[in-house]
C-alpha cells in the first residue's frame, strides 16, 4: 500500500530533491508548485492544487504536475480532501478569504518511513494595502540567519515593482523566521546566508522558494 506523505511548497527549500517523471496539466504549474522536496528514495510525486474554504478545509482538488500514475493522483487528492487543514488567507479587512495552495505528495514502495521536511511554512501573510491595490508580483530576497537562529539581515536583490510587497518580504522573514542554525564541523553554530524568492499572488497562499535555505524552526 501506498503511504502519503504532505510537504507544503511553502517554505520548503534547500533539500535535495530528485524530479519525479511529470505532465504538466496546468499552465505554470512548476512555479507554482515550487521545489519537490521529497526524498531520494521516493517513488513518484505529484503536485496538487486545492481550494481552500473559510475553515481551512480542501473542497476541490486537481492535479497541476503529474505523478504518471492516475491512481495515485486520486489517492493524493483524496487524502488532501479527506486530512488537509490550512491557515486561512485574509482579506485586507482581516476577515477569512477563499484561497488556492499548493503542494507536493510522494510515496514510497517500501515499508521504511519516508523522509519528511522538517520545517512548517513561514506564514507569509498578504499586506493589506496591497491587496486593496490589486499588487502582485516575485520578491527576491538575501538574508542572513545568525547563531540564536533569528534573521538578523534581509535585503531585497529583485522588486516585485510594489514597495509595498518589497518590504513586507523581509519584514515577515525577519519577525516569523526562526531556523535551525547550521553545524560547522567542529559542532560550533555557524551563521548562514541564503537567498529565496516570495511569490505573492492576490488567489494564492504566498510562495518561497529557493535552493540553499536553512530548516524552519519545528
């Protein structure tokens, strides 16, 4: 039997991933699926898109990337109808709104747990003044995680064209993101460096991707 596993492309970066056989079934889908953290040992993947209602609950789901496998594909969306929760979005009033995510599941064939992500998402959430505004766009930010695991520098190295987005990106790395601090090979904590991209999109939960980023806190 089939064991799924859920990894939210929110935040899930910097593990190295090998790319399952995959059929785009939507324009855009590998953006905005990000990263397929799964693990080395899994045997298929697929990327799913649901829409998330006021309670954070799946009601509809669809396949964005492909495993190759239907079956599986029914299985995944299935489980993420059946078990998945959400942290709703919210309007600029504050109020819960409708949303889309998301994200990757992987299964594997033999009877060993699978490797998971660590890390939950960081709860990027959209400004206000930019959602009355109709603002959207791709942030790229570098920032720098020092030894109590805080966020300590965060510049942006690519405008989304808002302001507003710009600095929201590093406002909320800096105030949410809590890493776990790398190890050097004496065992001392180390600070590290990484760069991300935020995707904000006024129907979706707000994206990071990137290849080098430390572990989110659990």
């Amino acid at each position: 039997m089939f064991r799924v596993i859920l990894a939210l492309a929110l935040g899930l970066t910097g593990l190295a991933f090998i790319a399952p056989p995959a059929l785009a079934e939507e324009a855009g889908a590998e953006q905005k699926c990000g990263p397929a953290n799964f693990d080395r040992d899994a045997e298929k993947a697929v990327c799913i898109k649901v829409s998330v209602n006021l309670e954070g609950r799946a009601t509809d789901c669809e396949v964005a990337i492909s495993s190759g496998d239907s079956a599986f594909d029914q299985q995944s969306c299935e489980m993420a109808e059946q078990r998945g929760r959400w942290r709703p979005a919210l309007d600029s009033s504050g109020q819960p709104e409708l949303q889309d995510a998301y994200l990757w599941l992987s299964a594997g064939l033999d009877g060993d747990p699978m490797a998971h992500p660590k890390q939950p998402a960081i709860p990027y959430r959209y400004p206000a003044r930019a959602r009355r505004n109709g603002e959207e766009g791709d942030v790229g930010i570098e920032a720098t995680v020092g030894l109590d695991g805080r966020v300590r520098r965060c510049v942006v190295t690519q405008s989304s064209g808002s302001a507003i987005l710009d600095d929201a990106s590093c406002a909320q790395m800096t105030r949410y993101g809590r890493f776990i601090v790398p190890l050097d090979e004496a065992g001392n904590p180390t600070e590290q460096t990484f760069s991300q991209i935020l995707r904000w999109r006024l129907s979706e939960v707000p994206t990071a991707t990137g290849e080098n980023s430390p572990a989110v806190q659990p």
